[in-house]
C-alpha cells in the first residue's frame, strides 16, 4: 500500500472516529458473512458503526486523541464498534451477540482512558450504568429522603384524622340514636 492511499485511510478512519470518546474491538476472524451482516445491523439499529481496520494505521490515526491507549487491544485482525451510545450499550449487544456465536472474539472495551480487557472486561462493562440510569439513580438517591420524610408527616396527619372521623361518625350514632328517643 502507498504512502498516499495509506495516509487517505487515516485521515477517514480519524474523520469516523476521531470524535467519540468510547470504543469497543473485536476480533472479526470466524464470523461467515451471514453473521457478520446481523451484527451489522443490530449495531445500526442502535446507532453504531463496525468498521475493520488494519492496527498500524489505527494506531498511527487514533493514538493521539481521546482514544489515546486503545491500543494495546490492537492485535490480530482487529474491527472497531463505535457510535454514539454510551459504552454500556456497546457492551451489553456484544455480549448478547457473543451468547449467540461463541466464534466472536471479544477484545475489550476502551472508555475514559480504561481498559477492560478481553471476554469478563466486556462483561464488566456491560453492568456499568447508562447515562440515563445514572440520572435515574441520583433523582432517585436525591427524591428518597424527602419521600421518607413526606411519609413521616403524612403517616401520624393521617392517623390523628382517622381518629377524629371515627370519634364524629360515633357522634352521630349517638344524636341519631338520641333523637328517635325523645321523640
């Protein structure tokens, strides 16, 4: 390959992925095409890209950007899956992908200058939280100690109510039951 048509592939390649910040790489050797094409799709379905790449220019055209790191998981035939979801998204559909063809090999996930390496890396990051169940769990953490206390100030309100309705409806009875008698 010419330095031309290589320098080309590395200027695309940085256009692709130069502006995400969490990439995941899988080893794309064993996977027919029939495979290859569903796994493609699901990852379009979601907002993500596969693309194969040849590690050098990988290197040489990602190395010095967010994803700076990345590339110790760069060996072999190697395809990036990148996008736009979060990282957890990416590792939750390649574990779902992997429990259906156990031929996919995966590498690892790269996110905030980690590394998770290999299979149980992938499925550790496959548990972390989304953005948006991260947001539901702090309104949650924040909303808890005030439902705690509205239940606390509603629970003897409601009480004292209950006893004062019971203590009126007994005083009816009794005009009721007065009144007919004196009549």
């Amino acid at each position: 390959m010419s330095k031309k048509v290589k320098s080309l592939i590395e200027r695309d390649l940085k256009s692709r992925v130069g502006d995400v910040d969490a990439v995941a790489v899988i080893n794309p050797r064993g996977i027919d095409g029939m495979k290859n094409n569903n796994l493609r799709r699901k990852l379009y379905d979601k907002g993500l890209k596969m693309t194969v790449v040849k590690n050098t220019l990988a290197k040489r055209a990602l190395g010095g950007g967010k994803l700076s790191g990345f590339d110790k998981l760069l060996e072999g035939p190697s395809a990036l899956i990148y996008g736009k979801a979060s990282i957890a998204q990416i590792a939750r559909l390649l574990v779902e992908a992997k429990k259906a063809d156990e031929k996919l090999e995966l590498r690892g996930v790269f996110f905030d200058g980690e590394l998770y390496h290999g299979e149980k890396g992938v499925e550790q990051a496959s548990k972390l939280p989304t953005r948006e169940e991260a947001i539901g769990n702090v309104v949650a953490a924040i909303l808890g100690p005030g439902r705690k206390l509205a239940g606390a100030l509603k629970g003897p309100g409601g009480k004292i109510a209950a006893i004062l309705k019971t203590v009126e409806d007994k005083a009816k009875e009794k005009e009721g039951a007065a009144a007919p008698a004196t009549a």
